[in-house]
C-alpha cells in the first residue's frame, strides 16, 4: 500500500528545511519538483519517509546535507542494494549508474497570438432622393365645331303671293353656335419610383503583427559547464 501522499503537499528534510513540493507520485515514490534545492526534479522512495506534519507537509528522515551531496548511501540504505532501484523506477540522479527511465523532467508552454477578427457596422455615406416640380408647356390639338350662315337663292315655285305682309320689313335671326375649350388640370400618377439598398460583399485585407514563442535549447558541455556552440531550435 502506498502512503497517502497528494500533489502539492510540502516535502522538508530531517532537518527541517523546506525541499519543494510533491508534483507527481506512483507505486515506486514520489517526485519532488525543481526549484532551488534541486536542479531538477527529484525522486524520492516512500521509505524515506519519516512522517506528516499539518499543512500537508511530509517530513523524511534524509537530512539535506546529505541530500546535497552525490553520495547516495542513504538510498542503499533504504532500499538495499540487492532489491535493485529498478523496481522502484527511480532516475539515474537517485541510482547513479542505472540506466534511465523516459520520464517527464519538465513541460514548456509556448504560446502565440490569434487574431480576432470583429465586425461592425458604420455609416460611411448617404444618398437623397427627392421630387422637384418643373414647368413646361404642352400643345394639345383640340378639335371643336362652329356653325356659319350660308344664304341659297333658289327660283320660286308660285308666282302670286296672298302674303298679308308683303311689302314689309322682316328681319329674321339665325344663332350660330361654336364649341369653345375649356381647360382645367387634375393630378395623376404617371410612374413609381421604389428605392432599394442592395449588399456587395467584398474582401478586404487585414494585417497586423503576432507574436509567437519558440523554444531553444542550449546544449551545454558536460565537462565545461559551457554551452556548446551548436543550438537546437524547435518550433511550433
């Protein structure tokens, strides 16, 4: 049965002195993360355990000398050397000559900015339409009738007349009608004139200036402690 050990809980020495913190734990131990006691992170047996304190802190019976130093006998003691650190899984900063495990020793993020592309509507002109009253003159043909007098003679038939008024002055009125044009306006609709706005879609560039991070890595030399000269890059 393992102990029961969570993430974040707080790793101190015999002595006290505060390591780091759990990051990561399975059936062999728990993983200690890097900070400044340790240049990376840190495997630990469940044996090296010494007790709990409050606030979730795990006390081990390691002091940190010990603990800083490359000597390893306080693993031999815990683990004993015929068990073999294999079977705990340990890396090869608590096994020394073992061979290592893949095991994750640190993750990096690497970001980058997205462009977010918002649209809104503005007005950027107008157009008026109105109706104007102009003058013109029309010409209209109108045809219109008048009577005229027209005086025929013809030769009589009788040549006696028993006329009591013969010899008198007579005078007889004809009228004579015309047709006259009287004008007069009233409004009608000649045509519609209907307005509509239409869309056009069109493309338009936007350009603007990202940032991206990338990684590099800087192999250093095992002897010197120099990085080296050549420089692994990867990017996303």
């Amino acid at each position: 049965m393992t102990p029961e050990i969570r993430e974040g809980m707080t790793v101190r020495s015999a002595d006290g002195d505060k390591l780091g913190k759990v990051v990561a734990r399975d059936e062999g131990g728990f993983v200690i993360e890097k900070g400044l006691f340790f240049p990376k992170e840190f495997r630990m047996p469940y044996s090296a355990i010494s007790g709990y304190g409050g606030n979730d802190e795990i006390r081990l019976s390691i002091h940190k000398e010990e603990l800083a130093g490359d000597n390893r006998s306080w693993l031999d003691k815990l683990l004993g050397r015929d068990q073999g650190q294999q079977q705990y899984g340990l890396r090869d900063d608590l096994s020394g000559g073992a061979s290592p495990t893949s095991e994750e020793a640190g993750r990096v993020q690497l970001r980058e900015e997205q462009l977010n592309i918002e649209k809104r509507t503005e007005k950027y002109g107008e157009v008026e339409v109105r109706k104007d009253v102009i003058h013109e003159e029309q010409t209209v043909h109108v045809p219109v009738t008048r009577e005229e007098v027209h005086v025929e003679r013809r030769p009589a038939t009788e040549t006696r007349s028993s006329d009591p008024n013969a010899f008198k002055e007579e005078t007889i009125r004809v009228p004579l009608r015309e047709e006259r044009v009287t004008v007069t306006k009233e409004p009608v609709v000649r045509e519609e004139v209907v307005v509509k706005k239409t869309k056009e879609t069109t493309t338009q560039p936007v350009q603007e200036t990202v940032r991206k991070e990338r990684l590099e890595v800087d192999k250093g030399d095992t002897k010197t402690g120099k990085p080296s000269k050549g420089r692994d890059e990867f990017r996303p």
